[in-house]
C-alpha cells in the first residue's frame, strides 16, 4: 500500500493536481481525515468525504482557521518545538484535547523552513506506523507542491502589493482604470470598500509574518482583500457587496487575533468609489498618529467614532488651543488629586451614557444615590450649570482631550 500511495501522489504532483484532491485521495488510501494548513494555521485543504463529529475538528473547519487559543492548547508539553525538532510525524498530547480523538501531526518544510502541518485525525480506525511513515512521505511531496506554488503566489503578491500601494497613495485617479487594471490581476472589486491598518504596539516589533493571516481573516468578512506594508504598517482595502458596518465587519476571531498579538487595528469610513480610498488611507494614518503607544488598552479603532477626537486634538494643540481650556473642569482634577475621589470619571460616565443616572451607576457598579451624590459634588466643584447645552459639550470636549493626552502616555 505504501509503495503504491507514494507513487500515486508522485504523479498527481507531476500533472499539477490541486492540493484538495491530493488530500481526497489521501484520506481514502489512510481511512482517516486528513487536514492540510499553511504555517498560520489557516486551513488550505481537508477530507470532506463525511462529516467528522469531533468538536477541535469541527471549529477549525467553521473557521477556516486553527485560532490562537487552541494552537496554544496544543502545545502541551513544548508539542511545538518537539514537532520542529523530529524528523517524524508526532501525536499530540492527549491532555491536549481531553475527550477528543487522536490526531497526528507532521511539519511541511521547504528548504530548511516550516510551511505548513498535515494532521491525521484517528477516527475510522487506529493510526499504526504504516500510517505515520506514509504522513511524513506525504508532508515531503506536498512540499514541493508547496515549494512551487509559493514562487508563483510571491510574484502575485508583489504585484498586488504595488497595485495597493498605487490606489492608496491616489496614483491612479480613475476608477475604470482601476477596476481594468484589477481584473487582469483577477480580482473583482464590489461596490463598496474601505482600509483597514494595523501595526504594532511598538514600532520595535515586527509584524510581517502575520500579514497572510489577517488578510484570511478579513476575507472572511469580505468579498476581496488586498494589502501593502511600508515595513511597520499593513494597509488592507476591502472590498464589499454591501455597505459594511464597520463594526460587524471586525469580527471576533480578527479581535482575539489583534488582541493576542498586541496589534493596534485603524478602520476607516466605507466608500463608494475606488478612487476614495486614498481619503480613506488618510483616515487610518490620522488615527494611527493620534493613538500612539499602548492607547490605553484600546486596540480598535473606527473613524466615524474618531473624527470628533481629531477635531478636538487639532483646537486644543493648535495655535491658540490655550482659548479652549476648561478651567472648571481643571478644578474637578485638583480636587480628584487632592481628596481621592472620582468625580471626572462619574462625570465622564455620566455624559457617555447621556445624562442617565440608572446607566451610569450600572456601568460604574455603584447605587443610583452614590452617583446622585456624587454628580451634586461635581456641579458644586464646577460651579457650572452642565445642563446647558453648551457648557456640557465643553466639559465633553475637554474630558475627551484628556483621555487621548492618557492613551498616549
């Protein structure tokens, strides 16, 4: 069987044989399930000739992808390391995934680098050392299959990387050029778009092995995802069917992503042209330079939510931004200071859930009476009657400038 497992995916390389019918095959020969990833764990290939009930399986099928939180499961006793270092396929601790079945896992190298897995999951019959050398001989093969379409997927993402770049910096300034120039790349722009950046935290650290990864994750949001890297940023444009909502559109497997890799992620507003996406490039530039450092612990950010914050940054450190001081706010910090209190952040509570006591003392887990109380402190610091409309957007304004001045600390 061996003999003749090898030399059939031998020839199925040879006739360059998309890699989900090798694995069709494979499965079939092994009796098993069998799963193909690229080295960030997203899903390339798998088994699909019956449904395979196991819960690990089943969720990284869903989701295309094997999430951070179960690539760290796995890695029970150093299981990633260990795999690095042998020369043969290894089964994952069964601590790992108590209750589960057995999977067996081998590295897809090219060259002297890892850049893939192949798991063999044993749910049809047991996984003997036939199958685990018959593994290893098929992780070799589609190593070169992977060597091959790697060259060519390089020089496609070269052109796209430059294509991208020529749209956002507003090189090319008309949308029939664009979507031209596009399809003979083979991609279809929809009718709405937008740009996503990310970066990291510091400008240290470096994010470029994770750029394949999280344009995976947007496809899955959207319809088409190109992007450009300047060496510390990634810009993706995003193209949809539909006018996106911002916020839906950052689903929770993007933000356990961010989160987990300490990256700050900059939305911009959706367009309706092509040819808008250098405003929106500029949008998530402005964002980026406002929400330096660690942002306070915020690793989101959306321009629509945005803009106000800019419009008050530029007043208060522009020219003459000492006009717009509010000196009745500043007396509500000494006194914080002074006593130990927390008027500005009831006050802050306070304007974010519109003037709603209830709300208010929800989100800050004290008594209805306890923020009565302390909202009448507040009015008698301020000596200010905040029910005015506008004496209460100038409170707003100052505190909202406060809290960026504290994000970028």
């Amino acid at each position: 069987m061996f003999a003749q497992f090898s030399l059939e995916v031998a020839g199925m390389l040879s006739r360059s044989t998309s890699l989900s019918t090798i694995v069709q095959y494979a499965g079939r020969m092994l009796g098993n399930p069998l799963m193909v990833t690229d080295e960030t764990f997203c899903v390339l290939a798998y088994t699909q000739s019956q449904p395979v009930p196991d819960p690990v399986w089943q969720e990284i099928i869903s989701n295309r992808s094997s999430s951070p939180r179960l690539v760290d499961q796995t890695n029970v006793n150093g299981f990633w390391k260990r795999l690095e270092n042998s020369p043969a396929p290894l089964f994952v601790d069964e601590e790992a995934f108590k209750g589960c079945a057995k999977r067996a896992v081998a590295k897809i190298k090219v060259g002297s680098r890892t850049k893939g897995y192949i798991a063999l999951l044993e749910y049809d019959r047991p996984i003997d050392e036939e199958d685990m050398q018959a593994l290893q001989m098929l992780a070799e093969m589609l190593g070169i299959k992977f060597h091959e379409e790697s060259s060519v997927s390089e020089a496609v993402g070269q052109m796209r990387d430059r294509f991208a770049k020529e749209i956002l910096t507003g090189a090319i300034d008309s949308e029939k050029t664009i979507r031209r120039r596009a399809e003979t790349m083979k991609l279809k722009f929809s009718a709405w778009h937008m740009v996503v950046s990310v970066r990291p935290v510091s400008a240290e650290e470096y994010i470029g092995r994770h750029l394949d990864v999280l344009s995976d994750l947007f496809k899955r949001a959207a319809g088409l995802c190109i992007y450009t890297f300047d060496g510390i940023s990634a810009y993706y444009i995003l193209s949809f069917p539909k006018k996106p909502d911002e916020k839906n559109m950052i689903r929770r497997t993007v933000q356990e992503y961010i989160v987990q890799n300490r990256f700050l992620c900059f939305v911009s507003r959706a367009a309706g042209r092509l040819t808008d996406l250098e405003n929106c490039c500029r949008e998530v530039r402005e964002m980026a330079e406002t929400f330096r450092g660690s942002a306070g612990g915020k690793t989101i950010f959306f321009y629509k939510y945005f803009a106000p914050c800019a419009m008050i940054q530029k007043a208060f450190e522009g020219n003459g931004g000492e006009i717009y001081r509010c000196e009745a706010l500043e007396r509500l910090v000494r006194y914080d200071q002074e006593y130990g209190t927390h008027c500005v952040e009831t006050l802050r509570s306070f304007f974010r859930n519109n003037q709603n006591v209830s709300d208010t003392a929800k989100e800050l887990f004290l008594h209805r009476n306890t923020v009565n109380y302390r909202i009448a402190k507040i009015r008698e610091i301020l000596g200010e009657d905040f029910d005015d409309h506008r004496i209460r957007l100038h409170l707003q304004m100052t505190v909202m400038y406060m809290d960026i001045v504290q994000m970028n600390k």
